[in-house]
C-alpha cells in the first residue's frame, strides 16, 4: 500500500523509546522526515541514528518537556523554520505513576500523572494545529491506553488521564475535520520492550525506574505477574512496540483518508470493546 508518507514532516513525542522509538523506525522505512520530541536527548540521538540507517529523509532530536508550554511551543517554531510544515503529529509521550490505590496518591503525583498524559497531548495539539489549519491538512495520532477505555483500579489516574485523551481526541477531530484534519487514537494495552536497546534513562521501563523493570525478567515476582496478564490474552504473547508502530503509521497514510475520531485497541484480546 502506498502510504504517501514519503518526505512528511512528522514529529513524535516520547520517540526516543520503546513505542515511540519504534514508531520513529516505522516512518523512517516510508522516507519520512522525522523529528523525535523527548526529554532523553542522548537516546533520541541513538534512535535517529537508526532511522537514518532505515531511510528517514532526515531525522531532528529537539529536547522537549511536553509538560511545558514554552518547550513545546520553541520545539514547534524549530521544526516549521526548518521544514515549513507540519503533516503529522504523534502524540506519543506517557507513563504510569500510580500507586496500587488512589486514597494512596498525593496530589503532587496525580498533577504530574495528568500533565505528562493528558496535558502533553494537549500542549502539542494546541501548539501544532494552527499550522495544520493553516496547510488545510494533518494527521494526530493520539497514544492512550486500554486502560483508559476498560478502566484499571491500580492504575486509577492513569486511566483517567488515558480516558480523557481518548474524549479529547473525538472532540477535536469533530472540531477540525472540516479544515482537512484527522485526528485518532490507538490504545494498547501493557507493551514490554524487547530490548535494553529500546530503554533510555527518561523510559518508564528503564530499571531504576522500578515500574517495568526490564532487567527482572527471571524474577519470581516478575514472571508470576506475566504468566497471571498472559492468562486473560486471546493472542497469548505479550505486546511488544513493534506491535503498534504499524497501527501508528496506518493512520497517519492516504491509507485512512476516511478515518478520524476512532479509537482502536492493540491489546492481544484481552478486552473487546
């Protein structure tokens, strides 16, 4: 399928690592020109340097907390002085920070949780559009989570910020469908890397980080969790980036000209809604 993907202008939030860093990949085997958005500079360098190997036009590292305004608004005016445009735009940026109840959760912890994932993705959109209104085309692909379609009561506000991403999405492609803009979500369910390769310092899969650690895998603690999620799967492997990359890039092609507003699961079965 040709995808007409070839020399856009796509940016990827959070594409230094794991769904991001093989989102990345996928666009840069369509030739795109890419710049990765992350608070990881040294990862998105190594992450460029693989798409470049893979056939991205170009690939721009631009360090960026989606979190604040101002770096996300200085990352956009970078990438329109240097490409004139703005075709795609993957918000991708996200990350669990829940403890197992939310009567447990500070409210210092439940505002970075809704900062990272709801309030990045608006900080990007808000910042990218007027571009895209302008070119009168655009594609967002928005990341949430099963989570936030199902609900998960030990991940509480991360399911609510997710939701809300998936509400957000709808919205705004209702509001600008019209200017030839399209706007999606995919929604995977928990995405384990493959690789130390794919794990920057800024990944929430990253070992210190505690929450997936990557370096346990032969833990007793680790596996019996594993076996227990691999339980309620249709498809009975656990999800891996390379399982959503292609989703990402489906959405943002010619390919799905007549799609906005959707939500789509890449979760193994463990839900059918």
């Amino acid at each position: 399928m040709e995808t007409g993907l070839k020399g856009k202008v796509v940016i990827v939030t959070g594409g230094a690592s794991t769904i991001g860093r093989a989102t990345v990949l996928a666009f840069a085997k369509e030739g795109s020109k890419i710049i990765i958005a992350d608070i990881d500079e040294p990862q998105g360098q190594k992450t460029a340097s693989k798409a470049k190997e893979l056939g991205a036009e170009t690939v721009m590292v631009i360090k960026t907390d989606v979190t604040h305004v101002d770096e996300v608004d200085n990352m956009v005016k970078t990438v329109i002085k240097e490409f004139g445009a703005i075709d795609v735009l993957v918000n991708n940026v996200g990350r669990p920070y829940d403890k197992d109840l939310v009567s447990e959760e500070t409210k210092e912890l439940i505002a970075e949780e809704m900062g990272v994932n709801l309030m990045g993705t608006i900080n990007c959109t808000k910042a990218i559009l007027p571009h895209m209104i302008q070119a009168g085309k655009g594609n967002i692909v928005n990341i949430g989570s099963e989570a936030g379609r199902a609900g998960d009561p030990a991940r509480v506000i991360y399911s609510t910020s997710k939701g809300a991403v998936i509400s957000f999405t709808k919205a705004v492609a209702q509001g600008v469908g019209r200017q030839g803009i399209r706007v999606n979500c995919i929604c995977p369910n928990t995405i384990m890397p493959t690789s130390r390769e794919e794990v920057g310092d800024g990944s929430a899969f990253h070992p210190r980080t505690g929450i997936f650690n990557v370096a346990s895998r032969t833990d007793p603690k680790y596996m019996g969790k594993r076996e227990k999620a691999l339980e309620r799967l249709a498809i009975s492997r656990m999800g891996k980036p390379a399982d959503v990359a292609p989703a990402v890039v489906f959405l943002a092609s010619e390919g799905a000209s007549y799609i906005t507003g959707q939500t789509l699961s890449i979760n193994g079965g463990i839900s059918m809604i």
